[in-house]
C-alpha cells in the first residue's frame, strides 16, 4: 500500500510539473498552455478525459498514460458525469437532457407539463400533516441531483433552493 502510494505520489509529482493544477487542494483538472495551444486533463475517480487544441500534445499525453497506468480510448467524448456532449461546426454542446429524463423516469413523472416559472418568488413551504412521512434518503438524494442539475439550468436553481 505504501509503495503504491509513493508511486502515486511520483507520478503526480511528475504530472504537476508539467501540467498546472487548476482547483487547489484537488487533483480534478490539469491544464497545459503554451501560447494558444491549450491541453486539459480531466480526472474523476477512475474517468479520465484528455482534451484541448492540440492534438500531437492530446496524443503524446494519452501515450504517457497509457504507459503509467491500464487505460482505454473511448474516442471522442459524448457522455461525462451526467452531461452529454455534442460537437457541430457552431462548437460543442453540453446537456443534461438524458441525465432530466432518467431522473423524471425515476420519479414517475414523466408525463409531467414543464413550467415557465418553475416556483414563485418568497413561497414558503410549510409541513403538510396529512401527507405521508418523507423518506430522508430518497429526499436528499432527489435534492443533490437537482443541485447538480442546477449548474446546467440555472433557471430552477431558485426552486431548488427552496427546497434544500
């Protein structure tokens, strides 16, 4: 364990000197510039993407890790931690549309009518004693999925809140 730790640590180490750590106390996102070239390296548990301008820099990384560590190319990136990602000659699209419909399936509210104001503003929520007590677990885990949407749309991050 010790020794897998000390390698680890040698071949961030390594990493870091090249690449420059971009969310401090982390090792999520690496990044690389040299004038316009840009190279981002993505790490979340065992999900590594490897992007950027680049592409003779993008492949001499993904040589690097390969040889460092067991890694598979899955070719071009379409789906990272719930977000879809779609390439067009206009740039590149980021969505979350399949990770609302899984989440509106999960809940059985599939056939439910969107709303323009999704809440209105200062409402109060109040406890409801004929209703059936609330599961904990499950509303706290519907809660951190709507946070975690909300990155993407903004325009409920004021419902959600109400809700937290």
């Amino acid at each position: 364990m010790l020794d897998e730790t000390v390698s680890a640590r040698a071949e961030e180490k390594s990493l870091q000197s090249v690449y420059d750590r971009v969310l401090l106390g982390t090792n999520t996102l690496f990044l690389k510039r040299d004038g316009r070239k840009l190279i981002a390296l993505i790490v979340y548990v065992d999900d590594i993407v490897v992007t950027g301008n680049d592409k003779e820099e993008q492949l001499k990384l993904q040589k690097y890790l390969s040889h460092e560590f067991e890694i598979k190319d899955l070719g071009d990136l379409k789906y990272f931690l719930g977000i879809e990602v779609t390439r067009s000659t206009n740039g590149i699209f980021l969505s979350q549309r399949k990770y609302v419909l899984d989440l509106l399936t999960e809940k059985e509210m599939l056939g439910c009518k969107p709303a323009d104001t999704p809440i209105e503003m200062n409402h109060k929520l109040c406890e409801d004693l004929d209703q059936e007590p609330t599961n904990n677990e499950q509303y706290q885990r519907l809660i951190g999925r709507l946070i975690y949407l909300a990155h993407t749309k903004p325009d409920i991050a004021y419902a959600v809140s109400v809700v937290c």
